[in-house]
C-alpha cells in the first residue's frame, strides 16, 4: 500500500480524478481526518472538506509507477 497527498479543489478536479482511478482494477481510499471514503465514489468525496489536502491510499503491489504517473496532475 501507498499514500499520497492530493489535491481535489474543484468540481471538474473530481470527475476528472475519478475517470483515471476507475480505469486501474485496484481499490483507493481518501482519508481525510477520521474520514474513510472510497476514491471511486463522487458523492462520497463531496462529502469530504475539499479546501485542504486530502490523503489518497493506494492498495496495490504492482503497477504502483503507472497509477503514480495517472494521479500525477492532482499530487501536492
């Protein structure tokens, strides 16, 4: 597993996050504060706090370089 800060700040940032994500077969979760949502669920991620940094945890073994390189324009 792998975690990263990302940011989500606005509408189009979210569907767009969303649309890469769901094409990789492994589960991602964003953590924010006490908060656990799964990435592949926009509402679930509009009911976060989107004005701050928010964790994303990538459960993964392999092919960790190419969801990097994917979620790349969203990293802090």
């Amino acid at each position: 597993m792998k975690t990263i800060q990302i940011s989500l700040n606005s509408i189009d940032k979210v569907k767009s996050f969303v649309n890469e994500i769901t094409k990789f077969d492994v589960d991602f979760d964003l953590v924010s504060g006490r908060y656990v949502i799964d990435a592949k669920s926009i509402m679930g991620i509009f009911s976060l706090d989107l004005s701050k940094p928010i964790d994303l945890s990538i459960h993964a073994e392999d092919g960790i370089e190419e969801i990097l390189e994917a979620v790349k324009p969203y990293m802090v």
